[in-house]
C-alpha cells in the first residue's frame, strides 16, 4: 500500500510539473469563481459582472510586464466602468513558486498581504482578487503569462483573450490597444476585429515550481566567498562606480558588531532580490585582517552571499576576485574613500547608482522595506530610459 500510495503521489507531482495552460475557446461561457479581496471581503463573478461587458485580468505583484501595464489598465477602468463594463484583476501566483530573483522589479512577493501593498501603492481601481492558494481560476480559463486579460460581452460570453496591448515593460503609452478596442467594439454591439493574441509576459508561478527555489537557494548557499584586505585608495575607485555595476551596496560592519550581524541576512536578501540587475553588495568588515579572516570568511561563506554570475564580468574588468573585503588602514581614510557622511558607527550603509550617485545611506540598521522602494524606483528609471 505504501508503494502504490508513493507511486500515486509521484506521478501526481509528474502531472502537475507539466502542466500546461490552455486558455478557453472563443464563445465559451466565463467560470464563476469566489475569492478574496484585498479589502479582505469575498467577491465572486456575479458582483463583479459589467451591465454590457467583463474583463478579468490575471496579473501580478512581481512580474515587470504586470507592473508595467498598471497605469494603463486604470485608464481602461476609468474610461470604460462609467459605460457598464465591470473590471477585476485576479493574482494567481503561488508565493511557493517564486525565487528571490524574480521580485527583482518590485519589493514584496506575491502573497495576499503583499498584494494589499500593491493596490494601495499603485492606487489601483479595480478589485484584487487571490487565486494562489489552489490556483484553480487560472486553470478554468488557462491563464498563461501575466498579465492576461479576457473580456466577455453582456451575456459572459468570452469575445477576446490575450495581451492588454503592446506596451509590454514600458510604463509609456502604447501603440497597440487589443483589450480597448475589443471593449469598444463590444459596446458598439459589434464582433472584435482581433479576438486573440498572445498574453507576453511572466508565466504564471504555480506551486509545483517551489522545487525551483528550493534549488535556487542550494545553489546560493553553495557559492564560494573569499574575502581579501582593501585600503582607501582601492575603495574609493569601487566607490566611484564608473562605467561598472546598476548598484552597489556597501556595508561597513564587523564580526564583534551585534546590530552588524543581527541585520546582515537582510542584507543578503536584498542582494539576492536584485541579482537579476548588475547588483552588487560590497561588505567592508573593520574586523582584523590577520587574525579574523577565517572568521569573516566563515561567517559570509554562512550568508550565502557568493558571486552572482551577472556580476562576474564586472569583476574580471576591474581585476578583482571578490566583493568581500577587511579594511586595512586608518579608518578616517576609509571615511573619506566611501562616505564623507560616515559618523562612524557600525553598521553603515550606502547604495551607490552608476557613476557614484548617492541613492541612500544610513547608519544602524536599516529598514529594509525603505532601501527596496529606493533601488525599485531606480530599477524602473533605468527601465525607462
């Protein structure tokens, strides 16, 4: 019984893995569903349905192209709730599914409270629905990617699915709006000229994915650390950022330095979150450099805060073997080298942009959701350059 049960699971877990979404036919009529706001009240199909037409939205927290359209997608509801066309937005992610990397454009994950940030942050106007738990909505329409949209005429019948338009990561205007012109024409009384397209974007994160981050994180905690001395000079060409890295966080900290350590796996996950970018976290520890280098060594070989491979590059050019370093000098000239603003007390913290810009800096330890609202809004200013 035992092996027949194995073998059950097994190959449940096999179906599961190769899951395929297939969006619903033309004509078909739309699955009721019943799932919870981030006004943490109950919404089902009938109490979001339009007077003359629906549109459901599968989209996201995490996923660039889903942030992307947001500011388009309000402008769909402003224009088109008031003529009677009903409007939800429905996250299907499992927060299982999802390793750190891929939050690399947002600060939170997928997760139901995350998803109350996310409307009140982005000012949404429409209802936020969640699906992750059993996902079972975005497998009774097929959603594919995120976002995906299906609109229905008056009677729930489907009439378009696909993308939103063709904006994809911009935050601009787009060129291409399927989903309005699809409404348009519904409240005409007449058929869409495009009834189908493509939903680019972020495959939909499905809890059969978490063996994935489960990998993810092996791999993470398996990357070598070395740690080599620095002094001022050397740091202070590091700190200028020139033609190098997006970011570059540094941290001034030590072993013996309670807060310095308290906040350190933070730190590591914000390095992580943001690995998809060329994304730095430069550690200078003021422990000794002969006598605590295992010591630095064992403890950051701990945090799993080895080389991400998009930053590889950028050591080869700068002729460098490492992002872990033990200060050798006088610290006034480390003051000077990083941070003229460095009072001196561990632990301090500076995110520094391309060519050394500023972007933040504090000592003690930090808040982290404040730092990840501050490279978020970098991620996307250099998105949209």
């Amino acid at each position: 019984m035992k092996a027949l049960l194995f073998t059950s699971l097994a190959l449940a877990s096999t179906v599961l893995a190769n899951y395929k979404p297939v969006p619903i036919t033309q004509g078909t009529a739309a699955p009721d569903f019943k799932l919870m706001n981030v006004d943490d009240k109950e919404h089902t199909l009938a109490d979001i349905k339009g007077e003359k037409a629906t549109a459901i939205i599968f989209t996201t927290n995490h996923c660039p192209d889903a942030i992307a359209v947001v500011g388009r997608l309000k402008s769909l509801v402003e224009t088109f709730k008031p003529q009677g066309v009903g409007f939800v937005a429905i996250n299907s992610n499992s927060p299982e599914g999802l390793h750190l990397a891929e939050l690399s454009f947002t600060t939170g994950d997928d997760s139901f409270e995350s998803m109350k940030d996310f409307s009140k942050d982005h000012e949404l106007n429409l209802p936020y629905l969640y699906d992750g738990d059993t996902q079972e909505v975005a497998k009774a329409y097929g959603a594919i990617s995120t976002p995906h949209i299906f609109i229905f005429d008056a009677d729930l019948k489907l009439k378009y699915n696909g993308r939103v338009d063709d904006g994809r990561r911009s935050t601009g205007p787009a060129e291409k709006n399927e989903a309005r012109d699809a409404l348009t024409a519904i409240l005409a009384g007449e058929e869409p000229k495009v009834i189908k397209t493509r939903p680019t974007g972020c495959t939909t994160k499905w809890k059969e994915k978490a063996g994935n981050v489960a990998k993810m994180d092996k791999q993470w905690a398996e990357m070598p650390v070395s740690v080599e001395t620095i002094e001022a000079d050397a740091l202070a060409k590091l700190r200028a950022n020139k033609d190098a890295s997006d970011f570059r966080l540094f941290n001034i900290w030590s072993t013996t330095c309670g807060p310095c350590v308290q906040e350190f796996p933070d730190l590591a996950e914000i390095y992580r979150q943001y690995s998809h970018h060329k994304f730095e976290l430069i550690t200078i520890s003021l422990d000794k450099p002969e006598k605590d280098h295992k010591k630095v060594t064992e403890f950051l070989q701990a945090q799993g805060v080895g080389i991400h491979r998009r930053i590889a590059p950028v050591l080869k050019k700068e002729e460098r073997e490492t992002n872990h370093f033990i200060f050798k000098g006088d610290t006034e000239d480390l003051g000077n080298a990083l941070d003229s603003e460095w009072n001196g007390a561990m632990p301090h913290t500076l995110l520094v942009g391309k060519d050394g810009k500023v972007l933040y800096r504090h000592t003690g330890r930090i808040k982290p959701m404040e730092l990840k609202k501050i490279i978020v809004a970098e991620v996307w200013r250099l998105n949209d350059e």
